[in-house]
C-alpha cells in the first residue's frame, strides 16, 4: 500500500511542474513567472481598495471558501466566496444553477476586482457565465481548470492555469497548492521589504514643539508661507522640489546665477498643487546638500523658494511651507572631501534629511501640531529617499517618474509589493494629487 502514497506524492510534484499557464492571448508563460504575476496583481488590486472573488462547485468550491478566507485573514486582501449555500439556492431557484456565480457578481462585482474562477474540468457553465460577467465588469480574472487541454476556461482568463491530467482530486489539490503559492509570494514580498517603525511610536508620544531632535538644526533651514490662512486639514502633502516640481538640468539647481532663466514647473505641478489647496496642507521639503558641498549657500536656497512661491501664488497655487535640510553626516563629508568645518557637517545623520523625517515633524510644528495630528502623510517625490521618508513617517510614497529615473524602478517596483496601499507610482504630478484626493 505505502506505493499508492509515493505515487499520488510523486504525482502532484510532477504535475506541479507540469502546470502550463497561459494569458489571454494564449501565450505561454513560465510557471513562475506567472505566479509572480498574479501575486503583484493581487498585491496591487488591494492597494487600491479592490477584492478578490473565488467561485467553484463542489470540491472546488471547497478551494474558493478556503482560500478566500485565508487572502483575507493572512493576506489581509478582501477576499469573498460566492458559495453561501442561501444565495447558491436563491440565485438557482430564480434564475438557473447556470446563473448563480453570474447573477452574485453582477450585483457585487467592481471594475478593477480579480476573479478566481476555479473549475476541474474548465467546461462549468456557471463557471463561464461567471467569466463572462466579470469581464463586462471590468474585472480581471485568473483561472484555474485541468483535465482537457481544450477546456473552455483556458481561454478566457487573464492568467490561465492548467493541470494536464483527469483527476479529480488531484486538480483540486494542485489549484488549492497554485492558490496557496501566489499567497506566500505575497507575503515574502511583504516580510522582505517591510519597514521597521520603531522610531514612528517614539515621535507619536512627543511634543514636537519642544523635541530634541531640533537641538542641532538651524530653524532658518525653512521658509514657513504665512501669506495665506492655514486651517487645520489633517491631510499633510509634502512635495519634493528638484526634478519632481521643477526641472533640475544641473544636478544641483541654484548652482548658477541665472537660476531665474532656468526655473521650468514639470507639466502639471501648477494645477496638481491648486487641487491638493482644497483639502490638504502642502509643503514643498527637499535634500540641499549642495549647500554642503559649497555650490551655493542657504540664502540661494531660501531665495529660490521665495521666487517659486512668487509665481505659484499667482497662478492660484498655495504652498503652506518651503523646508530644506542642508546637512550632512561626517562621514559621508569625510568620504567625499568636504569641508569638515561648516555648521551643515553632523556627526550622525541629520534628522531633517530625508529618508528621515525632520522636515515633516518641522512642519508640523510651524501648524501648532505633532506629526501624529495629520490622519493622512503623503510624500511626492523621484527619488527612494522620498518614498522611505513617507513608510518612516507612517504615510504613503508617491514616485514620480519623470524620464530621468528609470534606474530606481525596480526597487521602487520591490517597495510597492512589500508596502501594499502604501507606495505608488505616477508619470506626472496631476494623478498623484487624484490619487490623493481619492
């Protein structure tokens, strides 16, 4: 007897392996790959607020109530299971058991949600319908079938996974093992790149106001807007400056005195700035450490944020504050041959240079608040220091793409997955204040 164990173990190893996958072209894909694809999907449809729907019968209804709850629980992705035995008997009374997936998902379905249609032999007519629907709602759907390589299913999803034997049990067990897959993929991506927010509940018990991390920093570093009334919103937008509101053509904007000549808003950093106005406080924080290198002092700095704010305001376009932290740790000025003897020269890493977040706690300060006041952070910027400034401060990071940062898009793409609803990615300053507002 212990050969029909071996055998039914060695079996699903093999057909695991066997698995073949394909999209909605019909284009073959590699296993792992598509797993990896339908994690980041999965990932990215729940940091927007959209959910997961598995359908099946019998066994396979087994596997969509099972793994529903666990995207849910463990997943922590809003996962649901049409097959409540009292909608099952409703929808089949009054409409036909071919209906009953379809009927539940024109009433409940969301453009953007992932259907998990999960069907042994692929040929379901629920099953079908069920795709059907989803697709003229606008959702995305993955499918899970086997026995007959020409099954009706393996052509209608947008990642198709098939097991190519007729075995009942052995299907079900694989699509629950391909489902379970996806799951551990999703949370590896977040283990792997989570944040640690120690310092987070430090600064949420503390006065701002009166907090030590200010000790060594010169409170001139800031230039606060007080030609405008600023309300209590609890929405806190900080955008950063070079090469996300303006362009920086010379690696470190102001290092020419014809900086005015050269000052260019990106396209939609106007109009992005005048809709964050009607609900948040928006503040303009950038890293200055050509200040510390000696390309210019902190007056050009603070003259060139006057000069922007100057023409924003007469474009209808408000910033609540302009913060710019100048410094640098010593042994990066060590390192580099800078010269050791500025006030910009720290000996451990500014609290006010991002990835930290000085510059955000500043700001609160000048509003009469502690950070923790603010019920939503967002961080606008094209650099990883600006989306970590945002995970560190407990908010939401914002890459703007702007052309010259392709290089970080990877490990932008590796933020996203490990920091789901907490990182997104924009090609210009108008969606990210939409998603915002959103």
């Amino acid at each position: 007897m212990r050969h029909i164990i071996s055998n039914y173990i060695n079996d699903l190893h093999t057909l695991f392996n066997q698995t073949k996958v394909t999209d909605i072209e019909r284009k073959e894909l590699d296993l792992a790959d598509a797993l990896i694809k339908a994690a980041e999907t999965v990932i990215k449809t729940g940091s927007i607020g959209k959910k997961l729907i598995f359908i099946g019968n019998g066994g396979s209804a087994a596997v969509a109530s099972h793994k529903a709850l666990d995207y849910w629980f463990t997943g922590k992705i809003r996962g649901i299971s049409f097959s409540d035995y009292a909608n099952l008997t409703c929808v089949s009374n009054d409409f036909g058991y071919q209906n009953v997936f379809a009927k539940q998902i024109e009433n409940f379905a969301d453009k953007g949600d992932i259907l998990f249609a999960i069907s042994s032999s692929g040929n379901s007519e629920n099953i079908v319908l069920a795709i059907e629907e989803a697709r003229q709602r606008g959702c995305l759907i993955f499918t899970f079938s086997g026995f007959k390589e020409t099954n009706r299913l393996r052509g209608l999803g947008d990642l198709n996974f098939y097991i190519p034997v007729q075995h009942f049990n052995k299907v079900e067990s694989l699509h629950l093992l391909l489902c379970d897959c996806i799951l551990e993929i999703i949370l590896e991506y977040r283990n792997k790149f989570s944040v640690n927010n120690e310092h987070i509940k430090e600064k949420n018990n503390s006065n701002q106001l009166n907090n030590p991390t200010f000790n060594n920093i010169n409170l001139n570093s800031y230039f606060l807007n007080n030609n405008r009334p600023v309300f209590a919103k609890n929405i806190l937008v900080a955008l950063d400056r070079d090469d996300t509101l303006i362009y920086d053509d010379d690696g470190y904007f102001g290092k020419s005195d014809n900086w005015r000549e050269k000052i260019r808003f990106y396209n939609g950093a106007v109009q992005a700035i005048k809709i964050l106005n009607n609900f948040a406080q928006v503040i303009v924080n950038t890293n200055q450490i050509g200040v510390a290198r000696g390309f210019y002092g902190p007056e050009r700095v603070k003259e060139i944020n006057q000069f922007l704010d100057t023409l924003l305001k007469k474009e209808g376009a408000w910033v609540d504050g302009w913060y710019f932290s100048p410094y640098v740790e010593r042994s990066w000025a060590e390192k580099n041959s800078l010269d050791l003897n500025t006030p910009w020269v720290l000996d451990g890493f500014p609290k006010t240079r991002k990835p930290q977040i000085g510059m955000l706690e500043l700001a609160a300060a000048n509003f009469g608040k502690n950070l923790s006041f603010f019920e939503k952070i967002f961080v606008i910027g094209d650099s990883l220091d600006d989306l970590n400034m945002a995970l560190n401060a407990g908010g939401i990071g914002i890459f703007f793409n702007n052309g010259k940062n392709n290089h970080l898009i990877s490990q932008v793409r590796s933020l996203e997955l490990g920091n789901p609803a907490k990182i997104f990615c924009v090609d210009n300053l108008v969606s990210a204040a939409e998603i915002i507002k959103s």
